[in-house]
C-alpha cells in the first residue's frame, strides 16, 4: 500500500494556503478535512487568509521578529500532528507571497530544525530535522496543466517539497491539479474532489 497506508487513526493539520477561502483550493480543504473527521481522524486546520500576523522579514534573519499568537498555534498544530497537509494555488511557479512569509517566519530553528554547533557535522553544515516520523501532503493547483508548467519552467514545487518540508524531515508526497483556469470540465474537478476525499479518509 505504499509510505502513507498505516491503518491507524492520526492527528491531522490542515494549512489552507490561498488567501481566499472561497475558492477551489478553499473547497478541496473542506472536502479533505470532512473526509478525515468521517474516518475518525483527528483534525486541526487553520486558513491562512484568517491569520493575523507581519509576512515581511524586516532585518532579515539578523533579527528573529517576535511571533504572533497565529503562528503560535500553528506552530504547535504542526508539532501536535502526525500528519501535515497544505494546499494553495500555483502563482508565478510559485507559492502565494502570503504562504511563504508565513514560513519565513516561523520555519526557524529550534522549532522544526536545528544546527549542529561543533563537530564533523557542524563542519558539514549538516542539520537536525526535528519532523522526522512525520508525513506531509502538498496539493498544488495551477491555471495551467501541471506538465506544461514544468516543461517550460522546472519544477515548481520543490520549494514546498525539498527546501521546506523535506529539510525538517517530513515525508513528503505533493499532488498536483490543473487546469483550474477557465472553467475545468465538471468531470475533472469531481476528479480531483474525489482524489482529495479519498485521501482525506486514509490521511495521506
């Protein structure tokens, strides 16, 4: 059954990533979570777009900016989880501006990684991933189909996929939808609703 098949109920973290939750990536998070409950899974989600919290870094890293109560608690959600989903838009072959200064801020040392400060591994620049045993899901959707998008441009989920949640140590398994633009045939978006619902049930 593959890396996500344990039959055991899990504690799940749901990041909605658009701004909108009104939207189709706002619907997928409904219809995944509802999923999740159904199967008796434990379920914690936070919409992004709800958050109160500065994305902008404004020293950079030379000086750690205080954190808001929001990011508090998702930071406990996502160290509460066993299981961590996010799911947003593709803008730009990117994630949007507000998803990522959401990390910026708070993927920092001493809550999901650490750095050895002596040694071989220090010498390496080799790292602690404090999120290991966990498992993530990623959905991207994009306007257009996700095979042009990395034909043309790379691929665009590798900073959701390897520079953010891999490095901590998260399993990670990223399903990509598209076209959403330009009214997608009622087939495939039940498609991929029923694709999420599934998912949802076997927390994967």
């Amino acid at each position: 059954m593959g890396l996500f098949s344990e039959h055991k109920k899990k504690k799940i973290t749901i990041l909605l990533g658009h701004p909108d939750k009104n939207t189709l990536s706002g619907e997928l998070a409904l219809i995944y979570e509802a999923a999740a409950a159904k199967a008796g899974h434990e379920v914690r989600r936070t919409n992004i777009g709800d958050m109160q919290f500065d994305p902008i870094l404004h020293h950079g890293y030379k000086t750690i900016q205080a954190l808001e109560p929001s990011l508090k608690k998702l930071q406990e959600d996502i160290t509460w989880c066993d299981h961590f989903v996010v799911i947003y838009p593709n803008w730009w072959s990117t994630m949007p501006a507000l998803l990522k200064g959401l990390f910026d801020r708070m993927w920092l040392p001493g809550f999901c990684f650490g750095f050895y400060k002596t040694g071989i591994a220090n010498h390496f620049h080799l790292w602690k991933r404090y999120m290991k045993g966990k498992t993530a899901r990623v959905f991207v959707l994009s306007g257009t189909q996700p095979f042009l998008i990395w034909l043309f441009f790379g691929d665009y989920t590798n900073e959701i996929g390897r520079g953010i949640l891999w490095f901590v140590g998260f399993k990670v398994r990223i399903s990509r939808f598209g076209p959403t633009d330009h009214n997608p045939p009622e087939w495939l978006k039940n498609h991929w609703k029923r694709k999420v619902e599934r998912l949802g049930k076997l927390a994967e």
